[in-house]
C-alpha cells in the first residue's frame, strides 16, 4: 500500500458518518443504468470521469466490490514501489500532497484534473465494469489486473459489509439481500453481469485476470505472475517481502495506518467458503442457474473453477 493514507482515512470516515444521517433511500443514486452510494460517488464525478486521460504506463487493478480489491491493491502498491526504489526515486511515486482515493470512480468531480500531477507509474482500483470505464484505458492498451472471486463468497462478504458499514444501505434479512445481489438491485451492479462484460475482454493482450482463490493457495506464484505482467523485476527476496506484508494477518495488523476505523469492518475473515454458513439449498439452486445460464461456458466462467469453490 502507499504509505500516505491520509486522505483515504478522511474520506472513509466522512462516508462513514455522512451515512449515519442519510435515510435509506438517500443512500444510493442511479448512474447509466447501476446504482452507485451517495457517501462516495456522484453523477459530477461519473460524468468528468468520461475526460480521464489513461497514460500507457497507468496499471489497473479491476475488482468487484468484495472481492479483495484492497488486498491486491496492497500487492501491486508494494510491487510497484519496490521495483521504483530499485530504478528511481521512490519518494516521488508516493508525495503525500499527492495522494488521491484509489477507486477511480470515488471522490470529486476535480480528482481527474489532480491526477494529471501524478507521477508514473500510476496505480488505479476500479469496481467499474469495463463499458462504464473512460475509452483512453482500452485505447492506450493499459494493463488491467482482473481480479475474480467466487460468486458466493462475494455475495457473502458483501452482505457483512453492507450491514456493517454506515455508509452502505443495510439490509433486513439475509433473502432480502439475496433477491438484491441476484437481481443486480446493489451497489455497482450485478457480479453476474460484472463478469459477463469483462469476459468480453478476457483475451485482451492487456489484461491478466487472477482469483482470490488461486492468491490464497499459490501467494508466491501468483505475485510472481503479476511482477511478470507488470514487466517489474524483483528478486525472490522482494517477492517474499510483498507475500508477507500482504498476510491477512499482516494487513489487519496494520489497519490503523492503512484504513483507520474502516479496518474493523473490512478485514472481516479472508477465508474461502464463508458462504457455506448463509446459503440455503434455495440459494445454492438460484446462483448455481444462474452461473449456468451466463457464465458457465466462458473463460472467465470457468478460470472461477466453481466446481471446486461453489457446490454444496
Ligand atoms: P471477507 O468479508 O470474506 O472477510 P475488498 O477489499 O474488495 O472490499 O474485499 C474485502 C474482502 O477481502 C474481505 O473478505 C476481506 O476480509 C478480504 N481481505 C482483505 N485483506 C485480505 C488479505 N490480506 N488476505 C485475504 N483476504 C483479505
């Protein structure tokens, strides 16, 4: 992670109260068809987005909402600084004035203007789908890191997460919520729908898709395959440092610096299967058709391995 946090902190705790206050209702607004949560996004924002200006060398790293965005984002900030100290001035690739919110999509409508003065190599989350993102990142071919986890555990983190943080609209019981994240009626959209569009790009020479799972079992190699991708050279030493630094323990251990009060609601498990506690036989027959039916037969489908992570 960059060391400046300063203005995720802040901003975080402002969506955090600002959500106290709001009704249910104000909590969302609808943008090009999704809904998006008013404590962090805005049409202002969505619509000077259109004007970012990708550059060649921007890395993205492209996630639904739960499914380990801020893991990974820890791994490409500390994969990129670490080659950036071995070739450059690091200092300048993490200036706190600097700093902006890493989700693309969050923040003001400004952020884009700012994010001019960023020196390279710019690192970038994003849960947008790819049709919802600014045509410069597909046009300069820029890597985009894809992130996937399985279905069921996403709907899972999602739903603690919805009903622990303030800033999110909560949900009454767990069916409501269920008939929510099936019928694409949550915050950035259907995950169903989120991985048929960026399936559309899964043989892009640009993008490397990656899983939650595959990360959990296999930390070393797959750190290994995004340096690889990422064109950075670090020695297994660096590498090993990266893996460590990345632990769940590590992270939750280092909440405070890194996402202040935020932490307690984020690292919430880090674990495969969770869903297993929530998911009745209904549910498991619900998401297992619908997988079926969208995406069992496409790459990106199948790189999810929901044979092994997905059945009852
Ligand atoms: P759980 O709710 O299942 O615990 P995101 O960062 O995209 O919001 O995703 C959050 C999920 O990633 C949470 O899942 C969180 O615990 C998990 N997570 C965060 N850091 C992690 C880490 N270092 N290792 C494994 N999982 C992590």
């Amino acid at each position: 992670m960059s060391k400046h946090r300063k203005k995720f902190i802040t901003l975080i705790n402002k969506a955090t109260t600002d959500g106290e206050k709001l009704a249910p209702e104000e909590m969302t607004f609808s943008y090009d068809g999704i809904i998006y949560p008013t404590t962090l996004c805005s049409p202002e924002t969505f619509k000077a987005l259109e004007s970012f200006e990708a550059r060649e060398d921007d890395v993205f790293l492209a996630g639904y909402c739960k499914s380990g965005t801020n893991w990974v984002g820890q791994i490409l900030n500390d994969l990129v600084l670490t080659s950036a100290k071995n070739t450059e001035d690091s200092d300048s690739l993490d200036d706190e004035e600097l700093e902006e919110f890493p989700y693309i999509e969050v923040g003001d409508a400004e952020k884009y203007q700012r994010m001019k003065r960023l020196p390279s190599r710019r690192v970038i989350f994003t849960h947008l789908r790819p049709e919802k993102l600014p045509a410069s990142i597909f046009s300069k071919k820029v890597k985009i890191l894809l992130l996937l986890r399985n279905p069921k555990d996403v709907a899972t983190s999602f739903y603690h997460f919805c009903n622990n943080w303030n800033a999110y609209p909560s949900f009454k019981t767990w069916d409501d919520y269920f008939t929510a994240f099936m019928n694409g009626q949550m915050l950035w959209g259907s995950y169903i729908d989120y991985i048929f569009e960026w399936n559309k790009h899964a043989d892009d020479e640009n993008i490397m898709a990656i899983t939650y799972e595959e990360l959990k079992e296999n930390k070393v190699q797959v750190v290994k395959q995004i340096s690889e991708f990422l064109e950075l050279h670090p020695t297994d030493e660096e590498i090993q440092g990266v893996v460590d630094r990345s632990s769940f323990q590590a992270m939750k251990a280092n909440a405070d610096n890194t996402h202040g009060e935020f932490g307690n609601v984020l690292f919430r498990k880090g674990g495969v299967s969770d869903w297993k506690y929530l998911f009745s036989e209904e549910h498991n027959r619900e998401m297992d058709a619908a997988f079926e039916e969208r995406l069992s037969e496409t790459k990106l489908g199948r790189k999810l391995k929901y044979g092994v992570y997905c059945k009852a």
